[in-house]
C-alpha cells in the first residue's frame, strides 16, 4: 500500500498543479498546442489499463482501508485538496488543507458546492469514527462569512446520537473567522444493519474453539 501511494500520489498532486495551471496560465495558442500534445500523450499511458467501474473503498491485509477515489480524500483523485484528518482525545475531527484557485466559486473565494463537498465529509468521517457510521440523511450549511482560497481548517463533533441517526455540527474557518457552519444527520441504513446483524449473529454460533 505504502509503495502504491509512493506511486500514484505524486502523479494525483501533479493533475491537481495542471488543473490550476488551467484555469490561470496565460500562454499563447501555440503554448496550449504543445501542452496538450504531452497530454494527450499522458493519456494514452494511463489508459493503457483501467478499473471497468469506480475504485471504490479497498482494505490490505493488515486491515487499513483505501479510499482513494473519493472526491474530497481519495489520494488518486486530483479533484480532492486532499483531507487529512486528525482525531482528538475528546472525539473532535480536525482538518488543515489548502485550496487552490481552481476552486474558485465567486471571485477569489472558495465556491460553496466546495465547502459543502468538505463538510459533508469532515462530518461523516466524524460520526464513523466516533462509533456511530452512516450516509447522509440531511446536511444544512450556514454561509456566515466569505471563505477564501488558500490554508483553511475544518473541524467537527458529535452532538447527539438518537438510534441510528448521529447529529454532526462542525465549521470552516480561514484560521480566525468561522466562514460555514454545519449540521449534519448520519443515517445507518438498513442494509448495513441487516449485515452487521449477520455478522454478529455468526460470531456468537460459531463453535468454540480448543
């Protein structure tokens, strides 16, 4: 897994420096032609072998899982800043990350999808790891303040769990000022609770062992 990442992280971080490089170089008709001709060239590299649907969530033996296509942490996937998370003792999530101007909604500010994007997955990464899992019932945002591009921090915490629906509340803040404001219900739908059901009910007939 470690080697993999060696491999394909650097090649996700360069896609995200040519997608802002997209958006601002200034180059001449003749600069974009010659860039493209490399691209194309890239392209059919890449294309040499490929997934027949998405990449999905992946576990090594060891247990650790691979997320890397998703669009707000995957490692492979240059939409994503990407999120790196740190969890405290006392349940709150955090994440520092840096948007470049790619992400532009109004001019030299962060566009909202973006910061819901973030949010929906700060929150929901909070509800799993704090032992309550779900997908997203609802998410509301409040705008407070403009959110700009560059260095921003994220965090969230567990407010209530009632059943299976956990309630999130968390925030994006530019280091001093809080920008959106969050709430999110977490839901665990009924089929993964029919399989960890399943689960349980088989470890409990299993046969005890000598």
């Amino acid at each position: 897994m470690d080697a993999e990442a060696a491999v394909v992280g650097p090649l996700a971080e360069d896609l995200r420096v040519l997608n802002e490089l997209s958006v601002v170089s200034e180059v001449d008709a003749d600069a974009v032609g010659r860039a493209r001709e490399h691209l194309e060239a890239a392209r059919a590299i890449l294309a040499e072998k490929t997934l027949d649907g998405p990449y999905g969530v992946r576990f090594t033996a060891d247990g650790r899982q691979r997320s890397w296509g998703n669009a707000a942490v995957g490692l492979r996937n240059p939409i994503a800043p990407p999120l790196e998370f740190v969890k405290d003792d006392d349940g709150t999530v955090r994440a520092d990350y840096f948007l470049r101007r790619g992400y532009e909604g109004p001019p030299g500010l962060t566009h909202g999808g973006i910061s819901a994007l973030i949010l929906d997955q700060v929150l929901g990464y909070t509800a799993t790891v704090n032992g309550c899992p779900g997908m997203t019932g609802t998410l509301t945002l409040r705008y407070r303040n403009p959110t700009p591009l560059g260095a921003l921090h994220a965090e969230a915490r567990v407010d209530r769990i009632e059943g299976i629906k956990a309630f999130v509340v968390g925030h994006i803040s530019d280091g001093e000022t809080v920008c959106v404001e969050a709430e999110g219900v977490f839901i665990l739908p009924r089929w993964a609770r029919e399989r960890m059901a399943a689960e349980a009910s088989a470890v409990t007939e299993a046969p005890a062992q000598d």
